[in-house]
C-alpha cells in the first residue's frame, strides 16, 4: 500500500473522531460540507479524500456514517493493537496515562517509567509503572512500537535514544527540548508550554493594537 | 514596533528555554552553532536572527547569555504579568495548572473554571475553580488575555465563545474539536491524542518496512 502523506492521516483521524461524535449523538448519515466544517478544511478537500473510498453517497442524506469510519479505518490500519510505552510519570504523564485507559482498544500504554522510587512499583490508571533502567528489556519484550515522552526536558534526549535501541518506531516528544532521532523512526514534538507562551505573545499584541484603535 | 512572524517568535521562545538551561548550569557564554543544534534550526538562520540584537559576540567564547536573554526579552515583552484562565480542571489542566503555579512568573492562571460542583469552589495548584458560569465576569476583572481550554471535545466551542465574550486575545485549545474563534483572537489548537494516533500509525509503517527489508 502507498505510504499517505502525514497531513492526510491527520485529516483522516479528524473525520474518524468527528464521526464517532455523531454516531454517538444518534446520527447515520453525514454530509461532506459538515465534515468539512468540523476538520476545518474546505468542502473540495473532503471530496478529494473522499474519492479514495469505495463510499455511495447520496445529495439526500449525505455518507453513511458507519461505512465511511470501517473504510477510513481500514486505510489508517488502526484495527491491531498498536503497544506504547510513557516515560515520566508526572502530571501530564499521569494525564495521558489517564486518557488511554478506556477510551482507546487498539492504542494501549502498556508500560510506564520513572525514576523516582516513589513511584515505581506502582499502578496508575491501570498501568504498571517501572524503574527507567528496565525500559529496554521491558519495551523490547513487549514489542512496543511507540513511545511517549513527558520526563523533563534535560532527561528528553537520553529518554528517546532508550527508546530507539528498544526498537520503538514512532515517538511523542513532549519535553520542552527539541530531541533527534535516526530515520526509520517518526517523530513528533510537542511543547505545551511553548504554546502558551507563543499564546500569551499575540495576545498582548492584539490588545494593543485593539486599543489603538 | 513590527509585528514578528509566529515562526520567528516561536524559535525566540526556544532560545529563552535553552538559554535558561545553560545558564543554571553555569554559563556565561554560547556559540550560535549550540544554539542551532539545541533548537534544531540551521547556525545560518540563528545568524539571521541575531542581527536584530544589538548584541556582541566573540568567535572564542561566543554570545554572552545574560544579555541575549534582556534583548529577547525585550522583543517577546514578557516582563510585564500577562494573566490566564483556564477552562476544565480535569487531568490535563491540573497538570498545566501545576506547571505554571512557579515556574513562569510572568504568565499566570488566575482563575479557572469547571462545571462539576466537585471542584469548584477549590483550590488546585494555588488557583481557585470557580464555576464555569462565573467565566465571562471573572474573566473580564480580572482582564485574562489568554484562555486555555482542556474542556471535553462538546464543550469547545462554547468555551471559545465566552472566552472571546470576555475579551480573551489568544486561545490555546487541547479539546479534540476544531474551534472557531474571530478575527483579532490568536488560536492555536493542540490534539495530544491525535499526535499520539498519528505516531502510532507512522510507528506500523516504519516496522513494515523494516520487516520487507
């Protein structure tokens, strides 16, 4: 199958998220114009997308809900499990540990790592948290492909070349410290901090000039 | 003064954060090149950035960092307390109301808000959660530029408009739902599980490919 370019899988998990929502809300049917509206991109991009699905819409009533998100899923590949592993168990470390404990069947964290004794040992949010030193043997045993990072940003580097030599393919970087990794392996990075910052930045500059005005 | 560009702003906001670092572990001085690596930019685009500091360095021992710090400082005009709420204390925003409790002493969260009768009228992280009603008038005595919304995905939009409805100029949104908020508002929208699902799929295509290898 050909690789999907990153922002397609991204628009693909958007129309997958909004159309639980809506199955969930009682719905059956969807329209692109909807859809369009709800991921932000425009109604000629949904219909593009939408060609790569064998998918009988009607001007009517619109996409059948629950055929469109088994041909969606069918393309994402999101029907085996998929193993991860999340280093730091801090607070937004404990948040995503939080998250994934229900609402993701085939996304499952199956081990977590910290370094701090008080926490190893023990079970958050269904989760058995070790000692960082165990991370390879543990993410190796158990075949993880992703790893997830929330240790500080001094301990980030160090936490994802762990991860590579345990053979994860895919990483979420949320240290506030931009990390490396060879090729062959995806990573993403994420600094919520930053954002906020970045936030708090052109919030300031649209007060002004709101005044000047 | 000029508008800078969000990207510029951005990579500003990465050099405070890496130069902090160095300075409390002891340095007085970096060269462009640290810089370039630790940001993962190129040292020619660090170059290009630094001609807009009136700022001397030395090939021997580079930039002074304490210097480098006030100009930056003085361009993101982060010196003055820039206030913020923030809607929904579950995890997430418990650990972002922890983050930001010591270590940013310029951005502050000064209320935040939530519907469930459990937690409000409490104290999480030094801040008070007030009820999500009491948004639009405590957001607006205080004068909150910055509005952070860890609500559900349902709630998003809502949160947006009331947040706007009190005069918020910047908006960074973790619910998994595409806001919409009006011109003259800074949005930025943070998907952490959507970051999470995307890596998980690049992680299966990567082994893939390095089984068919």
């Amino acid at each position: 199958m050909t690789r999907i370019p990153q922002r397609t899988v991204e628009r693909f998990f958007r129309y997958c998220q909004f159309l639980h929502t809506r199955l969930e809300a009682g719905s059956e049917h969807v329209f692109s114009h909807e859809l369009a509206a709800a991921v932000g991109v425009s109604p000629e991009q949904v219909r593009r997308d939408l060609m790569n699905f064998k998918l009988k819409g009607t001007p009517q009533r619109g996409y059948p809900i629950q055929e469109f998100m088994t041909e969606l899923y069918a393309h994402l590949e999101s029907s085996s499990l998929t193993k991860m592993v999340l280093l730091g168990v801090g607070n937004l470390g404990k948040a995503i540990l939080s998250y994934f404990l229900k609402r993701r069947p085939n996304l499952s964290i199956v081990a977590a790592f910290d370094q701090d004794p008080e926490k190893t040992n023990r079970v958050y949010s269904g989760c058995q948290v070790h000692h960082i030193g165990q991370l390879e043997k543990i993410a190796s045993r158990e075949k993880a492909a992703v790893g997830i990072i929330t240790v500080p940003a001094s301990a980030a580097q160090e936490a994802a070349d762990a991860l590579v030599r345990a053979g994860v393919k895919g990483i979420v970087n949320f240290a506030p410290a931009q990390i490396k990794v060879p090729a062959g392996v995806f990573l993403d990075q994420i600094d919520i901090t930053l954002s906020i910052e970045k936030a708090a930045y052109f919030a300031r500059k649209n007060s002004l000039k709101e005044q000047l005005r």
